[in-house]
C-alpha cells in the first residue's frame, strides 16, 4: 500500500479548500450550480429549467407517500460533502433520515439512503458519468438518474470494489412510465415531464 507523503495530502487539502472557498462565494453571483468532483469543479452553466424542477417535485411527493414518516425525500441545500475524498455535490433529491439532517454543516454522503439526478441538457456527462464514478466511492448506496431528455433512467446500487475504486455493481434500466424502485420503495415514473427537442416540440408521451 502507498501512503501519500504528509505534504503531499496538506497540499491537497489545501486545493480542496481553495475549490470549497471558491464555490461559496459564487454561490448567489454566478448562475448556475457549481459542484467539486475528482477531477476539479465542475459548472453547470444552466440554472434549472421548470421541467427538471418538476421532476424533482414529484419524485420527492410520490417517495414521501412511500417511505415512512422518518424518512424524507429533501431537496435543496445543504451539500454532500466527502472532504476527505475532496468530492462536494449536490443532489437534486436526497433520500434520508429526518434525523440525519440535523447538522451544521454538509451533509455526510454515508447517511444518504439514496440520490436522485435529473440529468441536465446543458451537461449530462455530470449525471451519467462523472457521479456514477463519485456516488460510490462517497458511500452512496443507491444512485437513480432520470434523463427528461430522453425519457430514460437508471437505478444504480450494489456498490463493489474494482480496480479503480469503488464501483456499482447493479443497473437496472427503465422508461418512463414504468415503476421502478429506489432502495426499499416502489414509485411511478409515469406523467415525469420530458424537456422539448431540440426543434422546440414536445416529445410524444
């Protein structure tokens, strides 16, 4: 096993916090959401559209008639953050305890039941790719992604050790309009809004 020299993990703590530091003061200037992956920070130029925004709420209604009272479907602030992994998101819908809320700061991404992203038009490669690299290796157990552009999805989870790291092990795929389940609860993906192509009409259900 390799042990990084102590300088050589200050230094990147330090980047990390210069990334953090950064993100803060940007947060109410910069349109936008800016998240701290592996790979440096990562700007979603796009602030969410009414239809991603939809998504987001009606997924959160119909886990909450779901899940148990304890349980919530909570989207908005604060971050997940993993400093340790120097990895800062912000998922549009965390499944979680009620209780595990109650913190000052970031929220722990191993307290997470489950993240939900609804894949934005402006950067998708940040839902399907760069978080499926991040949700496992921060100790998410189950990560859904719902692409409006395409009225597809995916519900990953069985979180596994590969070669590069943490990895999930389990993918299931769906369409809109099928049910589908997100850890330990069934909802439908049926009515999800789907964004306009990209002659401005509106996809057939």
């Amino acid at each position: 096993m390799t042990i990084a020299p102590d300088d050589s993990r200050q230094g990147a703590s330090h980047r990390y916090r210069a990334m953090r530091d950064f993100v803060q003061s940007t947060d109410d200037t910069v349109p936008g959401k800016f998240e701290i992956t592996k790979e440096g920070i990562v700007h979603d130029m796009m602030s969410p559209i009414g239809r991603h925004e939809l998504t987001a709420l009606r997924l959160r209604k119909r886990l909450e008639k779901a899940m148990p009272e304890e349980i919530v479907a909570h989207t908005g602030e604060p971050d997940v953050e993993d400093a340790p992994e120097a990895i800062m998101r912000r998922p549009d819908v965390m499944v979680i305890a009620e209780e595990d809320m109650d913190t000052e700061g970031s929220i722990d991404p191993r307290a997470l039941i489950a993240a939900i992203e609804i894949v934005s038009r402006s950067n998708p490669d940040n839902d399907w790719v760069g978080k499926v690299r991040d949700y496992p290796l921060m100790g998410i157990p189950v990560y859904a992604i719902f692409d409006p552009r395409t009225g597809t999805g995916a519900v990953l989870s069985d979180i596994h050790s590969t070669p590069e790291g943490p990895r999930y092990a389990t993918r299931k795929d769906f369409v809109y309009g099928e049910d589908i389940t997100i850890a330990d609860w069934t909802i439908s993906t049926d009515g999800l809004p789907r964004y306009k192509d990209e002659s401005g009409e509106d996809p057939r259900p």
